[in-house]
C-alpha cells in the first residue's frame, strides 16, 4: 500500500483542530459524538491519532469537522495557507 504523507505530515489539519477543539472546551469524545451524529463512523482513538498528525483525513471528515466544531474549511486550512500562499 502507498503511503501517503505532504511533507512527513499525515494531514494538514492537525493543530489547527486540536487548537479549535480545546478553544471550545471539547473533550475527543464530544467532538466524536458530535460527528457520529452526522454518520461519520470514527471512535476516540482516530481522532486521537489525527490530531497527533499519524491518520489522514477524507474529505467529507474535514467538512463534517468543521460543521461539528463550527469553524469554516478555510479557518481549517489556515495553517497551510500561511505557509504556502498563493
């Protein structure tokens, strides 16, 4: 199987959703609740390991976490649109 990885990161969005998740005083396990309300089928431990940068994230698990911590893609992405503007 190929890995996947952008620059030795498995996802871009790492710190950006556990800086959001704690500005919002969110446990993993809420944040998870939140998104299996929408049918996205990820436990504790995956969230776990995308926040420590070890998981990728699809692209419907990005816009449902945006929804559930209610922050835009963009705001998201942030971190990678300042290291690589256009």
């Amino acid at each position: 199987m190929k890995k996947i990885n952008y620059y030795d990161n498995k996802n871009i969005i790492h710190s950006r959703l556990r800086y959001f998740r704690k500005k919002l005083r969110l446990t993993q396990e809420q944040v998870v609740a939140r998104l299996q309300t929408m049918n996205v089928n990820i436990d504790q431990q995956a969230l776990s390991k995308i926040e420590n940068n070890l998981r990728i994230v699809t692209d419907y698990e990005l816009a449902c976490l945006c929804l559930a911590l209610g922050v835009t893609e963009a705001e998201m992405l942030s971190d990678f649109h300042e290291k690589y503007p256009e």
